[in-house]
C-alpha cells in the first residue's frame, strides 16, 4: 500500500472550532473563518459576544519548532510594557499556547486578541513613521527582557548561511553560475557585517515590513506575528522594513525615510546599526530565498522558482547602495 502521510494537512474548520472550544474558554458557540493558509494556518474567532480573536495554528518549518514559548513571553512583556502588540490568550489550564496532533505530527496552537484599526498603507508615510515608533518602543522593552530559552538566534548563521545552504539543497538555483553568484554575495555580506563588529544585539520582532500591523485610532501602528522573533541583530529588524520597499520591482525609500524618522523619534540609531541596515537587505532576501526552497516539495516549483532569478536584485542592490560600503 502507498504511503500516503501528509506533510502539511489543513484542519477543517470544524475541527478547529471544536480544538478552540476544548481549550479556551471563549463565550460559545464561536466561528471560525480562514484567513490565511501558508507559512502557518490563520483563523478569524468570533465569540458569541461579538469579541474577536486570531488563532494561529503553525506549520512545520525547516528550522525547527514553533518558539511559542519565548514568542508568548515576550508579546506578555511587551503589553506590560506598553508596547501595541496582539496579545496572547490564555487557556483553560493556564498556559499561553496549545499542542494539537495533526496528520503530520505535532503543531502548536496561540490564540490573540483581534487588532482594532486599519490596515496600513502601501503609500502612507505616516503609517511608515507609525510603524518606526512601535519599533523602537518594542526595542526599548527588550532592553529589560531575558532571551534565555529562545530557540532561535537571528544570526548570520540562521538568516544568511542556512538559506544558503537550503537553496543548494533544494537544487532549485540549477545554473551553476547564478549560483555562484549567490554564493558570493553571502560571502562578502557576512564580511562586511562581521567587520562593524559593535553591532546592537536585541530581541527582534523578526518580521516588520509594516504590514504586520494595524493602525489604530490614536494612529499607533500595534503589531503582530512574532513568529520570527528572537534574540538578533537591531540593524536586521531595521532592515526587513528598507527590503520590503526595494524588492521585487520596488522602489519606495521615501517610505523607509518616514520609518526612520518615527523610530528616531523615540529611540537613537547608532551609525553603525545604520549602515549595517544597508548589507541587511540582502540577508533578509536570502532569508526568505531559504524559507522558500525548504518548501519546493510541498508548494511546487512553479511557486518557488522565483529563487533562481534574485542574484540580479542582490547583484543590483550591491552595485547601487552597498559599493562604497564594501570598498
């Protein structure tokens, strides 16, 4: 008989509605609504009283488990601190996350309080600068956080060197030339980071490109999705927001200026944090280069294939912001 073990199931909703009952004590019946199936499966929750709620259900990823502990502890701190952030709900035993059985095995399971407000805007620099403020207040709280127990360190081993290592793997980058290239440029990024060498070490939202958040009413930008948070480099968290104005055809710095500017605003940049920003777009690309590749079997190629025509972006952004730096 065929072995027909999934690697990546998708609950009904149902059973989800059913999971949430069992473990929250949420005013019933509730109803469940997708919102997303990905990197991890997302579900709208409303309860009978009208309140709202997310439910995120992760996915098996390359690197390992879901961080739901250090994840969690670190979204109580911030709200303690008062920091904007979705923050986690409690089970009815206690604890801030869930373990369900799936086909696949074992996922981990974090219910949030629903972010009122809006949606940010591609086009609205002060959405941007909004976004910069809530950054740099998470960066503050960090400050008085403990990291200890985090199982992931955004490191140039994690973010740089494993993508790197994932994209060969997956044989998807099949010109050996391009992947050359690639190979290079990791090379003299992870060079010329290593050389700052006083580089600001916090615990990262892993993940701020400004749409993991919500505007609301006062115009604060309140954040979620931590999934990839963890103990990293500041420059790396600043930079994820520059990468996602710059890559695949964008062109909006100004945006990036409107970031910087509300980040300024309540917290200072070193120059070197700064500038590392800069070499950080890159590793941010491979980053998400490696989270793709480790997907090739389970989304396709067709979905993955971009991977193999990003050395020019790297090459380009090289050439046009990072020469000087690297010279």
């Amino acid at each position: 008989m065929l072995d027909l073990r999934p690697s990546y199931s998708t609950p009904n909703i149902e059973a989800i509605e059913r999971f949430i009952n069992q473990h929250y004590a949420l005013e019933g019946p509730i109803s469940c609504q997708m919102l997303q199936r990905g990197l991890n499966d997302v579900y709208l929750v409303v309860a009978k009283n009208g309140e709202r709620y997310v439910f995120r259900l992760s996915q098996h990823r390359a690197r390992g488990p879901a961080d739901v502990k250090a994840e969690t502890t670190f979204l109580i701190h911030l709200k303690h601190a008062g920091v904007p952030v979705a923050a986690p709900i409690q089970t009815r035993e206690g604890s801030f996350f869930v373990q369900g059985q799936a086909p696949e095995g074992w996922r981990s399971g974090v219910l949030f309080q629903a972010l009122d407000g809006r949606e940010p805007q591609a086009t609205d620099h002060g959405d941007a600068q909004a976004n910069g403020k809530t950054l740099a207040m998470l960066h503050n709280a960090a400050e008085t956080f403990s990291s200890t127990g985090a199982l992931y360190r955004l490191d140039l081993e994690y973010l740089l060197r494993r993508p790197l290592a994932q994209i060969r793997q997956s044989r998807i980058v099949e010109d050996i030339g391009v992947y050359n290239d690639l190979e290079k440029i990791a090379e003299r990024t992870s060079t010329a980071i290593e050389a700052f060498g006083n580089l600001t070490w916090t615990y990262c939202h892993g993940d701020c490109h400004g749409f993991n958040s919500r505007i609301n009413h006062i115009g604060e930008a309140a954040f979620f999705d931590f999934d990839d948070s963890g103990p990293g480099y500041l420059a790396y968290d600043l930079s994820v927001f520059l990468w996602a104005n710059v890559s695949f055809n964008r062109r909006s710095t100004s945006r990036w200026n409107a970031f910087i500017d509300g980040y300024r605003a309540v917290r200072p940049i070193t120059s070197d944090d700064f500038e590392a920003a800069m070499h950080f777009v890159i590793v941010r690309h491979f980053w998400l280069m490696g989270e793709y590749a480790t997907r090739l079997n389970e989304w396709g190629s067709n979905t993955v294939g971009w991977i193999a025509r990003e050395a020019n972006f790297l090459k380009t952004w090289e050439s046009e912001q990072l020469v000087d730096r690297l010279l």
